[in-house]
C-alpha cells in the first residue's frame, strides 16, 4: 500500500478514539455497577485500524479477536450497537442480549461471530474462507487471535488447512506477552510467533502492533496477497493489554505496575495523534475537538443503550431451532403436550 493519505489517517485516529472511549466507558459503568463483564481493547487499537485500512470493507469478512473493537468500528459497527450489546439490551444487533461482551456477529458487517471457548473462530473463519474459494467470490477473510489462542491445535490446523488451499485469509496473532495470567514464555517455545509460519509455507511477519504505520504496510501486504491467491500470510502484531484480562480479572497479582506504566508510554493513540500532528494531518485544536465530538458521541450511545429494554427472555431460542420449533421453549418449561 502507497503511504496512507490523511483522510485514511484521520479516520483510523477517529476508529482508535472510539474504541478508547467506549473501552472507558464501560469500566466507569462496571465500577457503578450498571454494566457487568468488560473485555478491553486498550492498547490493541492500531492493529484493527490497520485492519479496517487494509481490507476491502464492502466485501472482507472480519473474525475478529475478542480486543478488536477497533477492528468491529471499522466494519462499520456504531457505538449505539456496541453499547447495546453491552447492556445485553434487545437493540444489540449482534447477538440480541444473549451473549455477554465482546461476542460480535453480523451477517450484515460480514462479522463472524467471536465465540467463547479460544480460539474457535479461527477454524471456522477459515471454513468461510473455503467457502468464499468455492463460490469464486475474491473476499478476504482476516482473522485475530491472541498469543494464548495461538497454541491451540487448531490454529495449526486451520493454518494448515488455508496454505494448502491457498486460501484468501490473514491470520492476525496478537501477541500481547500473557494469556491471562501465563506469560509468554510459559506457553509458547518460541518468542515471536511469526516464525511459525515458514512450517506452513507461508509469510510470517512481525511488526510493532501499538504502531499504526508500522502495521499498516504489512497488513496492506497479506491482504493484496491473499485477494490475488496467493495464499495466507501470518502476521503478528505485538502489543499490550493496558486493562486486567476481563473485568474479572486483578492483574496485579501477575504483573508489575512498572511494566503496565512503561508500556503505556508506547500507547498507540498517543502515538498516532504525535504523528498527526508532525504532518500537519490535524492541528491541535483539530484534535481536541475531534476528542471531544467521540467523547460526546459514545457518551449519547450509553446512555442511549442504558434505558434500552432489555430481550425477551423467550427470544433465547429464536435462531437455535428452525422458527416452526420454538414451541421448544414451552417444551423446556414443563409444557409437554404435542404440537403440529
Ligand atoms: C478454550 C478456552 N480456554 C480458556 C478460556 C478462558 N480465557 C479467556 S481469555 C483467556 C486468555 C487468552 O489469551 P490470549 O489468547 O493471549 O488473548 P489475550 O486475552 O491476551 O488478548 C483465557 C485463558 C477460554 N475463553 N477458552
Ligand atoms: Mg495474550
């Protein structure tokens, strides 16, 4: 990819400070206990950025990992959604209430949907990817994963799988040197997951993931690869999570506040922002006032969402059997007698 212009950077700066926003956002309504379970996405906002810069978004399918907000926003996800589904409110277009945080799915955005048990999306994401090959459609499947998701045996499989198949797919680890409370050097034997890559015969390539521009060439890359047919590319993108794992989650008991605080000098919103304002992409007043327009918005979104009604409890089975079986819940209920 040429060096991105200023309107594609102004926009990823916008998609990283909604993210940060909302990630905000939802801590402060946990801590008041309106909001309950909160998975952050801070400090991963570049490398869905770059994602959103480098796909095709009227046709590329996203399966994203479970800190790609940023990632979700660019596939054109609104804060009002991400604030519904928050709530588990029956506005929550991606699951309708049913799933807790951070489980986006839309047939609409091309989102396949993240799952609980990690990392299940990656096998299934390469499925899509076989599919897209059979029906001749050049969509590129990009996928994320963390470090921890990465020993999984089935991310070898499925890497296996899309190199034979020369499949249209970017597999994103982010490495972001824990899985949950194991450090990197406990769960993998090598300490850049890229490297992995040479035994499927594919690219691996490891690059800053808390620097846009530095994500952005090599996202740029294994997109236009994988959308040619040649095959998919790994890319690890290493970053750090600011937040504890969940908000159930007391990373003090795994790590050091020094090593959270040096980190947070690499912060790539920050960072972003520096370089925005050296190229005179944005003035300074440009950039408050942008700051201040997503504050404003994702805080209309949440208080939106927070007086939303909630789902239907008997909406639980829609969507799991065939429409003509949702008697299934009376069935569930104690109600036995036969339906036609
Ligand atoms: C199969 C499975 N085992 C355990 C968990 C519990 N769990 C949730 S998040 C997480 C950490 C995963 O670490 P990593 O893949 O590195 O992603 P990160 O959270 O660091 O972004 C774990 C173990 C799970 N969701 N699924
Ligand atoms: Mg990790």
């Amino acid at each position: 990819m040429a060096e991105p212009d200023p309107e594609q950077l102004r926009t990823a700066f916008r998609w990283m400070l909604i993210a940060r926003a909302v990630d905000d956002v939802m801590w402060t309504l946990r801590r008041q206990g309106k909001g309950h379970f909160v998975v952050s996405a801070a400090g991963h906002e570049a490398i869905g950025a770059a994602a959103g810069l480098s796909v095709d978004l009227a046709q590329d399918f996203l399966a994203p990992h479970y800190r790609d907000l940023t990632a979700c926003l660019a596939w054109g996800a609104q804060p009002r959604d991400v604030m519904a589904h928050y709530f588990g409110r029956a506005a929550d277009p991606f699951t309708g209430g049913r799933q807790p945080y951070a489980h986006w799915g839309s047939t609409r955005l091309r989102i396949i949907s993240q799952e609980g048990p990690q990392p299940n999306v990656v096998s299934h994401a390469v499925g899509v990817a076989y599919a897209n090959k059979y029906l001749g459609s050049s969509a590129v499947v990009w996928i994320g994963f963390g470090d921890g998701g990465a020993q999984k045996g089935e991310v070898h499989e499925a890497m296996n799988f899309a190199a034979i198949h020369r499949l249209a797919v970017v597999f994103c680890v982010e490495n972001n040197l824990y899985t949950q409370s194991v450090p990197l050097r406990l769960e993998s034997s090598v300490p850049s997951l890229a490297v992995r890559a040479a035994s499927y015969g594919m690219p691996g390539v490891s690059v800053d993931g808390m620097d846009l521009l530095e994500v952005l060439p090599a996202a740029s890359e294994a997109v236009r690869r994988a959308r040619a047919g040649e095959g998919p590319s790994l890319l690890e993108a290493r970053a750090y999570r600011y937040m504890p794992n969940t908000s159930n989650d007391d990373d003090t008991r795994y790590r050091s506040r020094e090593e959270v605080a040096e980190w947070r000098t690499r912060d790539p919103i920050a960072r972003l922002r520096g370089l925005l304002i050296e190229r005179a992409v944005l003035s300074e007043a440009d950039a408050v006032s942008l700051e201040a327009e997503v504050q404003d918005e994702v805080a209309e979104a949440a208080a939106w969402a927070e007086t939303q009604p909630d789902a239907e409890p008997g909406e639980v089975l829609r969507h799991t059997w065939a429409e003509s079986q949702v008697g299934a819940q009376a069935w569930m209920t104690g109600d036995t007698s036969p339906r036609g």
